[in-house]
C-alpha cells in the first residue's frame, strides 16, 4: 500500500486538485453561488495546482512536492480561518467580510458541519497527505 502512494501520490492529488477545482467552478458557474473574498483566496492556491500537478505527474517530476505543498499548506489554513468565520459565531463579528458576500453566509450545510470551506481544506490536506507519501522515491518496477 506504501508504495502505491510513493508511485502514484502525484497522480492522486493531480486529481484531488482537479475534483475541487471543478467542483468549485460548478457551484459558482453552474449554480450561481458567488464567491466570497476568502473563497477567491483558496481558489487562488487551489486553481495552478491542477495545471502544475498535472505537468508534474505526466513528467513523473517529484521536485513539484516542493512547491505544492505549501501552496496547499496556506490554502488549508485560510480554509480553516474561513470555515471558523462560519462555525464560530463572535468569529464574523471580530473581522467581517466587507466586500460582496459575507465570508460567513453558507451556500451549503451537509448535515449541519459540511460547508464549501471544509470540502477546500479537506482537499488540501489530501493533497499534503499525497504529495508527503510521494517524497520518497518510487520502487522500480518488475517486468
């Protein structure tokens, strides 16, 4: 099982980024949710991951581990500020959104805990959690 990880951990968060960036282009082209200003900065480390893991993946070049992880690093801690702002009720009042849709208002509520940034900051930590597995170098294959 390891060493699926340490083979294929680029492929798997390649399309980790791949499933949120499409998810977040379809709640706001498709169903019309506008995005706040926090969620403009998660898509912001978000969004080039699909490109650079994609190209990383393809040329099996693990010096991509590098420099994804702390683009997804700072995507999960503006995830985790966002998704308090929601859950934590004297957290809007302290610093509020000003600009467009407040940072606080959910568009979704899976059963009363799941919410846009949840879904972003648990696919960063997939993403850490497959690159970190990829670190090492793969096995060689046996033909």
């Amino acid at each position: 099982m390891r060493s699926f990880f340490r083979n294929y951990g680029i492929y798997m968060a390649w399309l980790v980024s791949l499933v949120a960036t499409a998810g977040s282009l379809y709640l706001s082209e498709v169903l019309h949710y506008e995005p706040c200003r926090l969620c403009w900065f998660q898509r912001i480390f978000m969004y080039p991951q699909v490109i650079l893991l994609g190209i990383a993946a393809y040329r099996q070049d693990r010096n991509i581990i590098t420099y994804s992880i702390p683009l997804s690093a700072v995507g999960a801690v503006i995830s985790v500020y966002h998704y308090a702002l929601q859950k934590v009720p004297f957290m809007s009042e302290l610093l509020p959104c000003k600009v467009g849709i407040p940072c606080n208002f959910d568009y979704i509520n899976w059963w009363g805990f799941i919410t846009i940034p949840l879904l972003a900051l648990i696919a960063a930590i997939l993403i850490i959690v497959f690159l970190w597995a990829a670190k090492d170098k793969p096995e060689p294959q046996n033909d």
